[in-house]
C-alpha cells in the first residue's frame, strides 16, 4: 500500500515579544500582540507562545531585561522555536545583542512588515517600492545582514531584496538605493501622467486599516475582481476604477492599507501610490466595525492621513463588517457598569458614531444597507461634480438600471 505524503509545508514556529510601558494598557498590549500575531500568520509563521514584560521603556540593549530574555531563550531551547518577533523596530545594537543572547533569527515589526510587503508585491512599481524600503531598513544593519541574507533558505524574514552575492560594501547599497529612487522617479512621472490622464471625473478614494474590505467594497461598486483576502495587505498597487452611480460618474480608487507603526521607509518608498489619496476629492474611511479596536485604527488612519495632506477634505466614514458584529449581552443583575463591550450595535449608532457627518453602517459583504450607502456617496460625488460640470444637468435625473436595484 503506497502512503499518501503530505506536500503542504510546514509552519515556522515563532514566539512573539513585547514591552508593556506606563501609557498602555493591558488590553491594548493585548491587541497588539493580536495584530502581530496576524502580521507572522500571514507571512507564514505559527505563533506559539507570547511574552510581555512591564517596563518604564524597552531596555536599550536587549528590548526586555536579562531574567525574561532567559526566560525566553529556555523556552526557545526546550520547543525548539528558531525564530523570535519583536513588537518594534529593534535599533542594529539591539538585534544583535539578541542574537548574540538568543542564537536565533531574531526579527522586529519592521522586518516583518517589509516581508509581507515584499511576498505581496507584484507589479514593477510596488517591488520598486519595497525594494528601496528593504534597503534603507538594511542600510544600517549592514554587519548583521549580510550574513543574514547569506542564509539560502525559505523562512518569514529571508526574502531579500534580490541580492544573489553578499555585498558588504556600503558605498555599493549607497549606489544602490540612489538607483532605486531613480527608477522609482521615472516610475512615479509615469504614475502622474496617467492621473492626469483621467481628466476632470471626480475621484474618491478608499483609505483605512489594513484588512477592513476596502477591496471587497470596491469589487462591489466597480463589478470587478480586485484581489481581496482576509490577511493583512492583500492590496499593495493602487487599483483606480470607473464607476457610475445614478448616470454621475467618477473614478475610485483602492490603496493600500494602513497600520500601527506603518515602517517609515515604507510610507516614503510608497509615496506615489499615496498620492492616489492626496489627490482625492473624497475620501472614503472604511472601518471595522467587529474589530475591538476599531477607534484606535481610526486614530492611525486619522493621523497618517494627516500626515499624507493635511487639507481638509470631504470624508465618509463607513462601518463595515456589520454581520460581523458582535457584543457581550449583561446580565440584569450585573450591576457593573457598561463596557463597549456590551453595546449592541443600535446602542453604538447612537454614541458619537452615528452622530459624525456622511456616517453610514454596512457589511460590504452581503450589501447589507447598500442602497442607504450608494445614496451617501451619490450625494457627495454630486456636490463636487456640479460644481466642476455646472450645466450637465441631465446627469443628475435617475435611471432604472442595474445600479439602482441593490
């Protein structure tokens, strides 16, 4: 009898590392890990294990202090785990007083990141991109590195940017990140003119978290098959969609997803396809609202967008995921107060949510309120597209068409 072998590769086993300093709470340590915890699953990894430490600050030398960084290196020996993720960008002394302690692939949260982005990049422009973020993170690194990149094996944290020689002249990645940025120059020139090209339509753009159905809702108003799945940056090119609602079209725009301590070197290597955002007329804020911390992600997409332009633009604010929601019902003789925890969704619509200007709740999924929505977005399209087209009147009468029966 001939045994049927197993042909799916087999997890790396990570253990993931953070410092709980005054100005965070338990639940928000918590959180994060969550988060880090998807970022090494959708790299490939399998957590096995957490370890959290109370600190005024990260130690400057190990991150954590000597007696849970042992602690740390018997688990490691005992299960065997090679690979640790730290919840932070680690300075190069850092990494390699870790390595020196732990023997093992040691990685932080911009490592990880930089290898997600480079695993999902599939045109020209995004490997550009990433490539020139890989090497300003290994720029400083250089010591640690190359050795590092030497290694010719699979792993999260091993994809490289390309090199099939170890460089260990610094003068050679000079030359080399002053190449990238030209390309991505030239890249970027490209980019403009064909925003230029699209004329006068008005466009709107999807920003928010990463993994909030930017790209589902788009695949919804644009009928078409943008890439979309349940990880973190499914979506790294900008994809720009004609879409018509009610006879007014316009262009939308899908962008990349946002993230807690998104790698500065990334936010400048991506600048183009940010400029999808900047350039915006409207801008669509699509928000989880299952996520249980959903609030914090609006204050990161708040302020990166900041970041990105600081002028005020029209803004719709979308609770999506509404099918997904759910809440922790008290019992009537549970006194305690009420979390947010414990809110129903109705409850939650009439806090400051439901309050906020173009606020609409719902699940791009299953189109759960979607006529409700189309007409939101009718009406800010329109505001501007009447003023930029004031005597095509005609446009704004109502059609009996396939977009109207949703």
């Amino acid at each position: 009898m001939i045994e049927n072998l197993s042909t799916q590769q087999e997890l790396e086993k990570v253990v993931l590392v953070s410092v709980k300093t005054p100005e965070l709470t338990e639940q928000q340590v918590e959180e994060y890990l969550d988060e880090l915890a998807f970022l090494a699953e959708t790299a490939g990894a399998e957590p096995v294990k957490r370890f959290t430490q109370n600190l005024p600050m990260p130690d400057p030398k190990t991150f954590v202090g000597s007696g849970k960084l042992q602690e740390i290196v018997d688990y490691m020996k005992v299960h065997e785990v090679k690979t640790i993720i730290f919840d932070d960008e680690l300075s190069p002394s850092q990494l390699r007083n870790l390595e020196n302690n732990l023997k093992v692939l040691v990685l932080d949260r911009t490592n990880l990141i930089l290898d997600i982005f480079a695993r999902r990049a599939r045109t020209a422009h995004a490997k550009t991109q990433v490539e020139l973020a890989q090497y300003q993170y290994l720029l400083p690194r250089l010591t640690r590195m190359w050795t590092h990149l030497e290694r010719q094996r699979g792993g999260i944290g091993m994809r490289g940017p390309g090199e099939k020689e170890i460089e260990t002249d610094r003068r050679i990645i000079r030359d080399k990140i002053a190449k990238l940025k030209v390309d991505l120059k030239k890249i970027d020139q490209q980019m403009f003119t064909q925003r230029q090209n699209r004329g006068k339509l008005v466009r709107v753009a999807l920003v928010g978290y990463t993994n909030v159905g930017k790209s589902t809702l788009m695949n919804v108003l644009s009928k078409s098959e943008v890439f979309a799945e349940n990880k973190l940056f499914a979506t790294l090119d900008t994809t720009v969609r004609k879409v018509v609602v009610d006879n007014i079209p316009f262009l939308l725009a899908d962008t990349v997803g946002f993230i807690r301590k998104l790698p500065h070197h990334l936010v400048e290597s991506f600048k183009s396809t940010l400029d999808e955002v900047r350039e915006a007329d409207v801008l669509m804020h699509i928000v989880d609202v299952s996520h249980p911390g959903f609030e914090q992600q609006i204050e990161v997409v708040t302020k990166t967008l900041h970041e990105i332009d600081d002028r005020e633009k029209p803004t719709i604010l979308v609770f999506n995921k509404v099918d997904a929601y759910s809440y922790i019902p008290k019992d009537e003789d549970d006194l305690t107060p009420k979390t947010r925890a414990n809110f129903t969704l109705d409850e939650m619509k009439e806090t400051w949510m439901g309050q906020q200007d173009n606020c609409i709740f719902i699940s791009a999924l299953n189109k759960v309120n979607f006529i409700e929505f189309k007409k939101v977005l009718y009406n800010a399209v329109k505001e501007i597209h009447t003023k930029r087209f004031p005597f095509n009147d005609y446009l704004y009468q109502t059609y009996d068409d396939d977009n109207n029966d949703e």
